[in-house]
C-alpha cells in the first residue's frame, strides 16, 4: 500500500486526474476499515485540486445521509434524501455539476464560502450507499471533465473497496 501520493500541479486537469486515479487504486485496499479508505480518499482528493474547499463522503444509512470522512471545513451532518444537492443526487442516482450553488433551488450552505459544486452518487449491488461531495469557492470550478473521472472513482469504490 502507497502511503503518499504524487501530485503534478502543472499539468492538465485530465492528466492530474489520471495519476490520482492510479494512485487511489494503490492508495486504498479492501482489507482495511471503510472509515480508513474513504478518509485517504478525501485526502487524496483534496491534496491533488487546490480548486477543492471541501471534499467528503455522505453515507446512506436507509433514511437519510450521513456525515462521513471528509476533509475542510466542519458540516452539515444530516441530509434527507431530496434535500440539496447530495440529497438530489442521491434521490435521482445521477452526478449533479452545479456551477452556482446560489442558483441552485433548496441549497444547503454548510459553508457559506463555497460557490459551486458536484456531486456523485455511490451505488453499489443497484443500492444507494451515500455520495461524494466536492465544494469549490470559485464560480464554475467543475466540469464534464471532473464528472468523468469522479464517477471512475466512485465505481472503483463501489466494486472494488466498499
């Protein structure tokens, strides 16, 4: 298991996301604590994109989302499900890129700071497990791009780790 990960801040966002992407196969192991791989997860998401205020997982415990490991500022710790942007991503189980969460109906600001978002939604065995959440102060911070290699993680954990 790596216990560090390389980061290329001056290359390409799709480059970058390529690198962490191998390196969070090495990173994280089924063997280890769910707590212990979706914090390293975080951090090596956080470690990689300066664009990123907050990252963090949300877990579905059958109700409502939960707060789980995360890194940035503290948050919110419940969600109900149809509720901002988490609970609408895991209410329709689809990505939401939102490039403005002021404009976003029903917003929950855990952080008044952070002005865009994306969220995936974790499924595993055709049930919802929780979402990964990722927070920008900047306008605009997440793209197709961000989606695209966002779910490979998401769907790396789902089949490989979770």
């Amino acid at each position: 298991m790596v216990e560090s990960i390389i980061i290329n801040k001056s290359a390409g966002i799709e480059e970058q996301y390529q690198l962490l992407f191998k390196q969070v196969k090495s990173l994280l192991d089924k063997n280890d604590s769910i707590i212990s791989n979706l914090s390293n997860c975080t951090a090596a998401l956080k470690q990689t994109f300066n664009k990123i205020s907050w990252v963090g997982f949300y877990l579905y415990d059958g109700t409502e989302l939960y707060l789980g490991p995360f890194q940035g500022k503290v948050a919110c710790t419940k969600i109900q499900i149809g509720k901002g942007v988490c609970g609408t991503s895991a209410m329709n189980r689809e990505t939401i890129i939102v490039p403005d969460v002021y404009k976003f109906p029903g917003h929950i600001a855990c952080d008044v700071e952070s002005r865009s978002e994306i969220v995936v939604p974790i499924i595993k065995n055709d049930k919802l497990y929780g979402v990964l959440d990722l927070d920008s102060a900047s306008l605009s911070a997440f793209n197709q791009t961000d989606k695209k290699y966002l779910e490979e993680i998401v769907d790396f954990l789902a089949k490989e780790i979770l």
